[in-house]
C-alpha cells in the first residue's frame, strides 16, 4: 500500500477470473519446482547459485549443534531500484541490519538477483551481530565469513538465488543482525526491498569485515539482495508468515524500532511459549510489500511488486520450514479497482492462495480488511466492496481461521475510520499502538495444526 495511486493496467472482473484460472497451473507448478530444489539441512547451498573462487578456512560452517532450521528474518524482493540499472553497486560494501524473531546457534542467508538483468558476483560476504542499536559496528567476536558451497566468492544468475552455506554463530533472540556484501563487478538493476523501516549503510570499497562503523558513513531505508536469514533454532519447530500489503510490511511504524504488528506477533509467541501457555513455538518472518494487491501487479520483466497470487510460492511456501501463514491483503485492489465491481475476483484470488497453502499442508489465518474513511481513496462504493468482502471472510468459507482486524481498529463511533489512537494520521495505516493491537487481538492457538484434511 502505498499513499499515491497505484498506476497497474486495468483489467475487467472477467478478465481478471480468466486470468487468475490461467495462472493457477503455472503457479502449482512453479511451487513443485521450488520445493523439489528447496535446501531443509544447514550449510547447503541453494538453487541457481554458480560458486567460484577458493575455498577460505575460517567460515565456521557445519555447526556441531543440533535444531530446527527457521527464519528468523525474511523480506520479500519487492522491484528493481532505480537508478542501478547499469553498474548496480559495484565496488560497495551493502550492511543490510535486520531483527530476528527467534534465536540460534548458527545463521544462513539468502540472497536475491530477482531483479538483475547480468549475473550477480558477490565476492565477499559477512554475517556479525550489532554492537548495539542504530549502529553498523559489530559486536567483538561476532563477525564470520559466509560462505558458498565452500567458497567466499559466488555468482548469482539472472532472476536467481542463493543460500549461504551455515555459519556457527551464537544468535540471541531480539538480537539485530549485520549482513554485509561486497560486489565488485557491475550488475543491475539491484533486488530491492524500498520501505525497511529500518536503517543500513553503505561504505565505499570492501569493508565486509570490518568491525568499526567508520567505513559505513552512508545511510539507507532499503534492503538490498538479503531476502532471508535463517538460524538452527532450540527455540522454535516452524515459521510462520506474515503475508500482506504496507500494513505488514509496517508503513508509518517508528523506523529502527521493530513495532510492525509481526514484530509484535514474535514477541507474543515467544512471551507465551516461556509462560507454558499452549501456543506453537514458532518464529514470525515478514513477507509484506507496500503496495501489494491480491490480483495485480505492476509493470515490468518481472514485475514489480508482483501480486500476492503470484509471489505466493516463493514468499510464502519457499521460506524455511513453514507452518502457518497470515494473509492481510486487499485494501489496495479495493482502493484502486478500476470498476469496483470484481470482488468474487479478490476473493477467488485469496481462495487460490488458501488452496496453494493447503497443498503443502499449512494452516491459513486470513484478515478482515481495515477502514480506510477519511483517505484520499475513500468513497461510498469502495467502502460497500470493502464491507461485502469483510462478511465473506467473516463467514469462514475463504480462511481456515479469521483474525478481525477490522472490527479491532476500526472507531466504534464510525466503523469505517480507524480509530483516532490506531490511526498514523493518513486515515489508512495504523500507528505503533495499532500496530500492537493487531498483534494482540489474533489468537495464537489459531496458529497451532495443519491444513483441515480434504474431504
């Protein structure tokens, strides 16, 4: 979700239920494809990745300890950011800091060239802990070499992938992460997530290693090439994924202070699971996009922000040991639906997502759609879509559990604002304590088992 509108091709309901019948297939396909190739064990390298160089002696990798693998952290690739077309970052460090939700005992990444349209060399990479908030130094003793099927140096194709091999680490939960790339030959366009809600650097030349912030004098709100950060977990069985629009993905929260309402879904697991309730013990990543819709994406090969029917395989069934995911969409192909009129399209598109995530045997919880009176979008019709939609979710025949975020934060005096206190301001995102409330209200058993068996 973004403030501007939205400038996606129009596209009649009826095309939009051809469309979605003609991409189920490729997407049940695309999805067999990623979990046939999909690394489960610690230090494997991942698909489409090309290692060259020599092997380095010091990367720590095949930890002796025993766990789970779980992300910790992901971000989905969200477009090609401008502006790096032609040499992307060469010759710069890229300290991407992001947030775990679960600790570990050792750490892997992954790696993005989704958007690239030359082969992506990343000839050196680290993983360290951060000294402390709101800084690119590193904690003493925390900095480790990753490593690529054995080697520091790898090349990533065009609309490829990587996973590192795993680095023995000790990873406490809350901690805030360094993953630092250097590249030194140009390719581009960068794989970018633009709105981190979170600061990293960049240094001119190869500082991957280094420990000191000195280097780092240039900050960032994007994340670059990272995708996901796993860890080898005693602390949790699965992941969860959060999966929506600039609501997930945290728009207007406090930058560097982790107060995105699955920021807050960790921290209610992990509060409970210590407390003995009967919850799932589950780490919590973030696959929201600003912006997103169910249906459509936006322009470009490929495109940018690609639709949640689309991303759904790689964003949500190709993270690391899934167990339940959260699907919060809607509200922008509401705000922007050219007609008004293709609701049985967003809800077939989210039915298609539920069928997908059955297919592998994951539990849905599905979101009611927030009040957005009082945003530029606002009027009449589009509230009408928004109510009919909310009562077919509310019905229980597009989720396996609902979470009803709309009757939570919506002004009990006019339901179809948010309420003052929830509201950033913009009439459409909630603020740091909407944030916490959306957290509060879904119930955690709600998470707990798999897919209901087909009857």
């Amino acid at each position: 979700m973004t403030r501007g509108r939205d400038r996606g091709a129009s596209v009649s309901p009826t095309q939009h239920r051809a469309l979605l019948a003609a991409i189920v297939a490729l997407i049940v396909a695309i999805s067999a494809a990623i979990y046939a190739t999909t690394s489960s064990g610690g230090g494997a390298q991942s698909r489409a990745a090309q290692p060259a160089g020599s092997r380095l002696p010091h990367n720590e990798a095949a930890p002796a300890s025993t766990g789970t693998w779980v992300g910790a952290w992901s971000a989905s690739p969200a477009a090609a950011e401008p502006g790096t077309e032609t040499t992307g970052l060469a010759g710069r460090s890229v300290r991407n800091v992001v947030h775990v939700s679960v600790g570990g005992t050792a750490a892997r990444i992954t790696l993005s060239n989704l958007y690239g349209q030359s082969p992506l060399t990343v000839s050196h990479a680290s993983l360290a802990l951060a000294a402390g908030p709101g800084t690119a130094a590193a904690a003493p003793g925390s900095m480790r070499r990753l490593t690529f099927g054995g080697s520091a140096r790898v090349v990533v194709p065009p609309g490829g992938e990587v996973m590192s091999d795993a680095a023995r680490v000790p990873v406490p939960y809350g901690a805030d992460v360094l993953v630092t790339l250097f590249c030194d030959g140009t390719s581009g366009p960068v794989t970018y997530h633009p709105f981190a809600r979170q600061t990293s650097y960049l240094a001119d030349g190869d500082h991957t290693e280094d420990t000191t912030a000195a280097p780092y004098d240039q900050q960032t709100p994007y994340w670059r090439y990272l995708t996901a950060l796993d860890v080898l977990s005693n602390e949790a069985v699965g992941t969860v994924v959060a999966f929506g629009d600039s609501i997930t993905d945290g728009y207007a929260s406090t930058v560097d202070a982790n107060h995105r309402w699955p920021d807050h879904l960790a921290q209610r697991l992990r509060t409970a699971a210590e407390a003995g309730a009967d919850v799932p013990r589950y780490s919590v990543v973030n696959q929201g996009i600003s912006g997103n819709r169910v249906l459509t994406s936006r322009s470009g090969r490929p495109a940018d922000n690609p639709s949640g029917v689309s991303r759904f395989p790689r964003d949500v069934l190709g993270r690391t040991n899934v167990r339940a995911v959260v699907i919060a969409l809607g509200v922008n192909d509401i705000l922007n639906s050219p007609e008004l009129a293709d609701r049985d399209g967003v809800l077939e598109g989210l039915r298609t997502m539920v069928d997908l995530a059955h297919a592998r045997g994951l539990k849905v919880v599905g979101a009611t759609v927030m009040p957005f009176g009082g945003h530029g979008g606002y009027d009449a019709a589009r509230e009408t879509m928004r109510q009919e939609i909310n009562a077919r979710i509310r019905s229980g025949k597009v989720f396996d559990e609902v979470v009803d975020f709309d009757k939570a934060l919506r002004d009990p005096y006019d339901p179809r604002r948010l309420r003052a206190d929830y509201d950033c301001g913009d009439h459409l995102h909630p603020n740091d304590r909407g944030y916490e409330r959306m957290a509060e209200v879904l119930d955690l058993r709600s998470l707990k088992g798999a897919a209901p068996a087909r009857l």
